[in-house]
C-alpha cells in the first residue's frame, strides 16, 4: 500500500480533498495522508519521510525536502506551473515530477477578461472607458490557457492574434486565430496583448520597455502568467514614457510600491496570483493530481512528466 500525502499550506478545498481521498483510498486502496496550513518547513520535512508521492500546490520542494523524502517517487504539482519544485534535485533523486496542465485553464482565461474589462472601464473610477468588442487582443504563447483565452475572446467579437515560438502556425490558425511570426509583431499588433508564457530561462526579464514600446495608443498588457517574465525596471520606464499604456496582473510586482505610486489610475495587481483560485479549477487540478499519481505508481503512466 503506498502512502500519498497532501502537503498544502494553502489546503484544497473539503469538496476537493474528498475527491483525492475517493481516488486513493476508494478507487486505489492506498494511503491518505494530509498536511494542511502547516506554519514551518520542519513540518514538511517531517511529513515526507515515509511517503511514497507527494501533492502540492504553491508549496516548495527543494533539495533539502527531497533529502529528508527517502521513499519518495512521485511529485505531481496540481496546477500548470512548477517552478517551485527544484527539478534538476528530482532528477538527482530519481523522482518523477509532473504538473496537471488545463485543469486551471479556464479559471486563468477568465481571470484575464475580467482584468481586461476592469482596466477598459478605467477600473470603475466613474469616467468614460472602452469596449472590448473590435480590438486586437494579442494571445503570447498558445498553450492551454492561451486557447481558453482565444475561445473566450470569439464571444466578445475581437480580432485575436498569437505567437507561440513552439506552436506550429497551423495549430493556431485553425482555431481561426491570426498566427504572427514574432513576439515584435504580436506587440506592435495588438492593443491588448495578455501573457500566457512560462518563466523559463530564455522567458525570464522578456517583457519589458522594447516590447512593450511598440503596443499602439492605450495599450493594455495582461499578465496572468508569471512574475518572473517581466523586466520590471523595463516595463515601469515604458509605463512611466507612456501615459497611454496599462498594465494588470495577478502576479503583484516586486517594486509594487514604485507601480503604485507612479502610474496611478493605469495599474492592478492582486494581493496574491488568483487565476486558479476558483473552486471548480481547485477540485480539477487536485483530481487530477491523485489519478496521474496512481496511473504512475501502478502503470508507470509518465505523460505529464516535466523532469528528465
């Protein structure tokens, strides 16, 4: 009987727990075990020492957790980002990581369109904003959430472009979006352009002054994606150059004082990343995350895998 634990200082919801436990203990015959708003690290590393696989959220698996997880062979992050697991540790300890792409899609793609309609409206301050219906909305990387967006942007009447470096033309195109051959074009484009790429080495500081000087008058760039993307010191000189120009995101900025103070009127962001906090994408993702574990540790099932 393996033993799965649940480590999750922000818990999944009780509906959601339910349908972990129905998949492990239920459906499997294995072992629950549930570590929920825990205060310190030491509870963690403690928590893992004798569990076979491990469910997380926006929790930290360092080498240091990994260590201390002698039995460990399975870390499924449930959710599409992963970039608080230390791979290259997960790889050295011979742990598979995976990430439960499109269960958080939708709920990430709406966040995006109330955004843009917050910021259209002049964030509800009482003066005259803008329609959506019309404008070239700009999608950067065509993935799940991307798609979602696009999906989303046919029923407000816009004209939807996208650049993805990895997505062949003729995936986007026959979604009838408008395929763009760069990121320089995308921009220049659209006058809203709503960010969908993940933090990567080649993606890390890429959004910044010479991007995003080139959106047209009363640009609007939308960032659900990730903090790390942005060049803040970029973006904040553009910003402050362009009057014209606003920016939200559910990612707050490090210098969020500095957005704050400077750009008054044509800034947001969220207290904390809100696009997969609803409860429909909460129970998706921790499902999700229960069945790809099982399906590894029974089957050997790896297609969600994001280490070597």
């Amino acid at each position: 009987m393996a033993r799965i634990l649940v480590a999750t200082e922000k818990p999944f919801a009780a509906i959601a727990v339910n349908g972990i436990r129905k998949v492990i203990e239920a459906e499997a015959g294995d072992e629950l075990v549930l570590l929920e708003k825990y205060q310190e690290k030491a509870q963690l590393l403690d928590a893992v020492k004798d569990v076979d696989a491990l469910i997380i959220r926006s929790d930290k698996v360092d080498a240091e957790v990994l260590d201390a997880a002698k039995q460990l062979k399975i870390v499924v992050r449930a959710g599409a980002g992963y970039d608080n697991v230390d791979l290259d540790a997960a790889t050295a300890h011979n742990v598979c990581v995976m990430n439960t792409p499109g269960q958080n899609s939708n709920a990430v793609a709406e966040l995006a369109f109330g955004m843009m309609v917050m910021a259209a409206r002049n964030f509800y301050n009482g003066t005259s904003g803008w329609e959506l219906k019309g404008k070239k909305v700009g999608i950067h990387a065509y993935g799940n959430v991307g798609r979602n967006v696009a999906r989303i942007a046919k029923g407000f009447d816009m004209e939807i472009y996208a650049y993805d470096a990895f997505c062949p033309k003729e995936v986007i195109e026959k979604d009838w979006v408008k395929a763009v051959d760069s990121a320089e074009e995308l921009y220049s484009t659209c006058q809203i352009v709503s960010l969908h790429i993940p933090a990567t080495a080649e993606t890390k500081g890429s959004i910044g002054y010479d991007l995003v000087s080139k959106m047209p008058k009363n640009g609007l760039l939308v960032n659900t994606a990730r903090k790390e993307v942005i060049d803040e010191a970029g973006l904040l000189k553009i910003l402050e150059e362009r009057t014209d120009l606003k920016y939200v995101t559910d990612i707050m900025p490090v210098a969020h004082a500095d957005f704050s103070e400077r750009l008054a009127g044509r800034y947001f962001a969220t207290p904390k990343k809100m696009g997969a906090q609803t409860a429909e994408a909460n129970i998706n993702a921790g499902i999700a995350a229960a069945k790809q574990i099982e399906d590894y540790l029974k089957n050997g099932v790896e297609k969600f895998r994001v280490n070597k």
